[in-house]
C-alpha cells in the first residue's frame, strides 16, 4: 500500500496552492463545480466563521457553559469534505464540530441555542458544544472523547455496505486521536473487512497545547501502511485540494469499499478551547503567518474573483448575510426557554421516549428532589 | 415444551431473530469459525454464513464501538463478549457511546445493540476473568441490564433484547450454560423488569437474580426440609428497568429481607436494593436487611477457597436467613 497523491501539483518546485489559481481548480470534482455552487462553498465557509466570532463574546459574557472549541482557520476541510457527500454518506467527528455541522446543513439558530443550553437547541440543550448531531443529514456528531468517534464512524461504514449500498462514512479526528488505541483498532477493521470509511485527521499540528512532535512519533498518515490501507496527504487551506483529494479517495470507498487514510494539514486560529490562553506552546507568528499565507476563506475568495465567480459586491453581501444569520442565531437563542427539571429524565431511553412502555418496572431511580 | 440448556435456549433465540429479522448480524471474538468459545453460537456460522455470523479479531473497544456505530443505521448487532470482564476494553464505547448518544443528540438517535456473554466468578479464573459489572453497567442511565437465571428466561429475554430499540447488555453465566430446563415452545418473549417468584414463601424473602437463585432455592428448601420455614424468592431476571413492586409487596408479606447476589458489597446490586426497601418499605420491616454476597477482594484463583468462601453459596444463604430471623 502507498500513499495516494490524488491531483500532482503543477509545479513541484512551488508550495502547492499557496497563491491563485489553485493547482487544484481543474480536478474533476471541481471541474464540476457551477458558479452557483462555488458561491456556496464559499458562503459557507463565510457562515462558519462569523457563527464562531459570533460565539466568542457570548462565551466571555457567561452565556455558554463548558467549553467552545473553535474551528476558525480549519473551514474548508468540512466545508470540503461534507460538499462532497451524496445520499448514502456519513459524517462523524469530535468535538471541534461546529463546522462540520454547519456544512452538513444545520440551522446555525439550532446550533447557536444548543450552546446557550437551550430548549430549541439542535439536542434540546442536553449535548452543547461538543455534541452536536443530525442524523437526517447524516451527521452523527459531536462527540467528547478523542479517538472514541472513530469505532462509530466505522459502524456507520459497516452498516452501509452490509445494506448494500454505495455510500461512504468520513470519520473525522483531530492529530491528537491518532494515538489512541481505539483509533487502531477501527484501522484495522475497515482493512479487515474492506469497510468503506475515510479516516480524515485534521492536522492542526496541536493536540490542545502539545504540538505533534512532541505527541505523535513519524507522519500521522503513514500509519496507514501499517494496515495495508492507502492514505493522502493535502493542505487544508485550498478547498480544491480538500475537494480533490476526498473526492477520489470517496470514490473508491463507495465502488470498491476501500478505507483510506486522508491527512489533511490545517491550522486552527484559536487555543484549543476558549479556555486555553494560549500563550505557552506556539508563537503568535506562527498564527499570523498562517492567516497571512494560508487562510483558506481569504484564499478561496482571491480564487474565485481570479475565475470571476465573486465580485467584491458579492464577497460583501455574503458577509453581511452571515453576520446578520449569526446575530439572528444569538436573538434567537436569547428568547428560547431552557430545558425544564422534568425534562432531565427525557431522550434517556428510546422506550421511554414512546407513548407506552414496552418494558415494566423502574427503569429511572431518584433521590429526593 | 423443549428441555434446553441455557446455552441452547440462547441460541435458539438468536437463531429465531436472526430468520426473522435481517438486519440481526451476530459478532465476537470466536462465535464463527471456532464455534464459539462457549459453544453458545455452535453451528450458527454454517447455517446462517458469514455475513451473519462474524468472527471479530481481539478488539473489543474497536468492534463493540463499530457495532454501536452500526446499530444507530439500523442493524441490530447482538455482540459476544467472550467474557463480560472484558468489558473495561470496550468501557468508553459503552457507557460513552451506547449509553449517551441518544441523551446527547436529544432523543434523535437509537442505540439498538446487544452486548452479552457470561459474567460470573466460580471457574477458578482468577480476578481478570471474574468480574460481574451488572452495578456497573446499571449504574448509566440509557443502558438496559438483563440477567437470567434459567433457559426458559434466557430465551424470551434474548429475544426481547435484540427487539429492544435501547442497547441491552445481556449478562449470562458460564456454570448456568450447561443447566438444562423446560423451555416453551413458540416465539415467546418476556417484558424487561418483570420479576419471577421463584418461590412463594410468607417467613422471608429473598431477593436475588443470576447463577445465585439457584443458591436461593436450594437454601430455601434445606431451610424449609430442617425448620420448617417458607422462603420466598425473588429472581429479579432484569436489573435496569427493576421491578420494585415485586419486591415490595413481597416485603409487605414477609417483613424480613435478605439479598444474595454475586457482588461485592460495596456499591453492589444489593446496596441499591436495601436503599430502596427501607426508603419505600421502612414500616414494613421487622429486621434489617441484610446481604450475602462476594467477598470484597478481586477473585481469588484457589478453587474451594474461592467455591466455598468468596462466593455465595447455599450454605452461606442459609446462614445469612438465620441471621436475619434471629
């Protein structure tokens, strides 16, 4: 087994896709792409970012409990990866899941309520940050343990070709799971069993405040080999490279069942939560130069301006409408009610959440209220 | 009417819902090829094939999670633990994951999987192979926990379980696979949370479940043959939902309780039992509750050491109804 390189760069010799036109633009995922759909692959990297600012100062005012991971800087790998996805295709991630749900499709007022804890939340303020889901989108969360998503993500493949179908399942993982042994041992069952699931590490080169050389020994995607699965390399900055490189690696998942490993280099803005001050692991260079360089929003706008797909007319008015559904999110999370006491002991149990019983006796024990 | 062992009950209920549903795959380590370490799955892999009968590598976290992942899309995983102390591998994957999902994604998503394979100590394998984590396991909410104590129980809770649309962990017992016993024909299931009186009796009651009512109602008629008293026991068959009125208005009648469970004491079964008697049923009660279980230390190996001291037993049942008559 080998590692894939889906689209060659155009030019070795140059850092691939730092500057416009993106060597990338003519994979035929991309090829495939209308104005119309360009324009919205955009957007909604747009909307994920001013959601996330938006988020920030309602966190500083005490609004939303436990802990916001951010996403901003890593926006086109979900936007990416989930506008790849047909009928029969799944998305599971950790944590760090406002954007993909935002990709998959959700209601930013949902998600914004969600945090706020409340009851018209995407999980009726039981789940927050952390645990968003939408299995009508095929988005299965949101989910709190590193590495522990990944046996999920694989399940969802298992299922898909038990069922016969051709669909696909992404399991999302930020460079920190790759070390868990629950990681490993869904590599080894997909190979196993021909399963058709991605393994997409997001490499943000952080796990929380430990940087990858001092967490991970060799190349994160690598490991692959170990497994007989094939793997991909590509920036996370330039939403063609995500697009093109998914794109193949879905394809033979869904015809061929074959898993793949997919590491994709990112960057992410903010300290791993809001929590984390970030000042005793990388420096604030580092950062501006990733903004500077790499910002996949500001790459993807130059881009399509090169293809005259935007204008700064557009690129205006799509801001502002992202900054205005965002204000709504926050309105609409202010008015929305919290969960009630009674509401506590619901969603626990299926057979509970049914109009009859199907079992008997205590299924809920409780001390004094 | 059919005389099965609870090994063959089991089975039969797996096979029944394996034909009549198809989205029922069967999974573990050894169920397949090697028949199954238990012989609980003998036969299955040739009449069902592969794609229903899965053998897993040694993988726990990873294929119990991929079952549970599986499950939410609709299929129905019933996966074997060759022992359910190795439930720790899989620990996050199920208390996590199969327990929380639905809770987390509020009520949006089902977890329908079954998780069984026998849980007890008395095999004289030491202290990583002995671990019955029934409190454990019910101690999350959004978890079911089933532990029958015969083969006619074993196959109607078997079938409820792969029918329940919650994950169900199903906990069996090595030393009852071998117990034949009258089994009904037919496609007969059993509500979660029902108990069974196992014996009626008005001088005491017993509250208990697994392997242990048979200790109970071995006790029971030692106890009935040399002093003339009339147990009453209680096999409670499910853990999570529990069926308190049962046990409660087997109190009302006899007033003195004891519980006998293959549990430490500490945090058991029985300290939720005994917290929940004296809550609902103080007035009712002439004498303290008392328990005989585990004794509180890992499993020892030596095995009449192990047989006739750390586990409950007849005669440590007996001994604990004198106590609390006295």
């Amino acid at each position: 087994m080998s590692k894939k390189t889906s689209v060659p760069a155009e030019n070795a010799a140059t850092p691939p896709s730092v500057a416009v036109p993106s060597p990338h633009a003519k994979a035929p995922a991309n090829a495939a792409l209308n104005a119309e759909q360009k324009i919205e692959l955009y957007r909604k990297m747009v909307r994920i970012r001013r959601f996330e600012e938006r988020c920030l100062p309602v966190y500083n005012q005490g609004k939303i409990g436990g802990f916001l991971h951010l996403y901003i800087g890593q926006e086109a790998v979900a936007v990416g990866a989930c506008s790849l996805m047909g009928k029969d295709d799944h998305v599971i991630t950790v944590y760090r899941d406002h954007g993909h749900a935002i990709a998959v499709g959700m209601d930013t007022r949902a998600l914004m309520a969600e945090l706020y804890g409340k009851v018209t939340g995407c999980s009726k303020g039981k789940g927050g940050s952390m645990h968003y889901f939408a299995p009508d989108l095929n988005y299965w969360g949101g989910h709190g343990i590193v590495g522990g998503q990944i046996p999920l993500g694989t399940g969802l493949a298992y299922a898909v070709k038990y069922k016969g179908l051709k669909g696909a399942a992404m399991a999302f993982m930020g460079d920190g799971a790759v070390n868990q042994g629950a990681v490993h041992e869904a590599y080894n069952l997909a190979a196993l069993w021909d399963l058709p699931v991605l393994f997409v590490i997001e490499n943000n080169r952080y796990s929380m405040g430990t940087s990858q050389e001092r967490s991970s020994a060799g190349q994160l995607g690598k490991r692959a080999e170990a497994y007989d699965m094939d793997w991909y390399q590509c920036g996370g900055h330039d939403i063609y490279e995500v697009r093109a490189t998914l794109d193949e690696a879905l394809q033979r998942a869904r015809e061929q069942h074959k898993p793949a490993v997919v590491e994709i280099d990112t960057y992410r803005y903010r300290g791993h939560s809001v929590a984390d001050p970030d000042k005793t692991y990388r420096d604030r260079k580092e950062i501006e130069d990733y903004r500077n360089t790499k910002d996949p929003i500001q790459l993807f706008q130059n881009q399509l301006l090169h293809e005259k797909v935007l204008t700064e007319a557009l690129i205006a008015e799509i801001d502002a409408a992202a900054r205005a559904e965002a204000e709504r999110a926050v309105e609409f999370s202010e008015a929305s009610p919290f969960p009630t006491a009674d509401d506590i002991q619901k969603d626990v149990y299926w057979e509970t959440d049914q109009p009859q019983r199907t079992s008997e006796g205590r299924i809920f024990f409780n001390s004094v209220k | 009417m059919a005389t099965l062992t609870y090994r063959e009950a089991i089975r039969a209920a797996l096979s029944e819902e394996i034909e009549r549903d198809e989205n029922v795959v069967i999974m573990g380590e050894e169920v397949a090829q090697f028949n199954g370490a238990y012989k609980v799955t003998e036969g299955m892999l040739e009449k069902y094939g592969p794609k229903r009968i899965v053998d897993t590598p040694i993988s726990e976290a990873g294929f119990i999670g991929m079952g549970i992942g599986a499950s939410m899309l609709g299929i129905r995983p019933v996966m074997e633990l060759m022992f359910w102390s190795f439930y720790s591998v899989a620990f996050d994957q199920i208390v996590n994951n199969a327990a929380n999902v639905r809770y987390m994604s509020g009520g949006q998503i089902a977890c329908p999987i079954v998780i069984r394979g026998p849980a007890n100590g008395g095999t004289n394998v030491g202290a990583t192979h002995s671990h019955t984590p029934e409190n454990v396991l019910a101690h999350h909410p959004g978890l079911k926990v089933v532990v029958p104590s015969n083969a006619a129980d074993a196959k109607a809770l078997m079938k409820t379980a792969i029918r329940d649309n919650d994950p169900v962990m199903f906990l069996e017992n090595t030393l009852l696979y071998g117990i034949a016993g009258e089994v009904p024909d037919g496609d007969i299931t059993l509500p979660f949370g029902r108990a069974n009186i196992a014996r009626e009796g008005k001088d005491l009651t017993i509250v208990t479940y697994g392997r242990s009512v048979l200790h109970s109602l071995a006790a029971a008629e030692k106890l009935k043959a040399d002093k003339g008293l009339n147990i009453e026991v209680i096999d409670l068959r499910t853990i999570r939902p529990l069926d308190v009125d049962t046990v409660l208005k087997s109190v009302a009648k006899t007033h003195r309780v004891l519980i006998v469970e293959e549990q430490r004491p500490f945090c058991s079964v029985g300290s939720h039992l005994a917290a929940t008697i004296q809550e609902e049923a103080f007035d009712e009660l002439d004498a303290p509750i008392l328990r005989v279980g585990t004794i509180d230390a890992p499993a020892i190996y030596a095995p009449p050491v192990e047989k006739n001291f750390q586990l409950p037993n007849p005669e440590r049942v007996i001994a604990g109804v004198l106590k609390v008559l006295a």
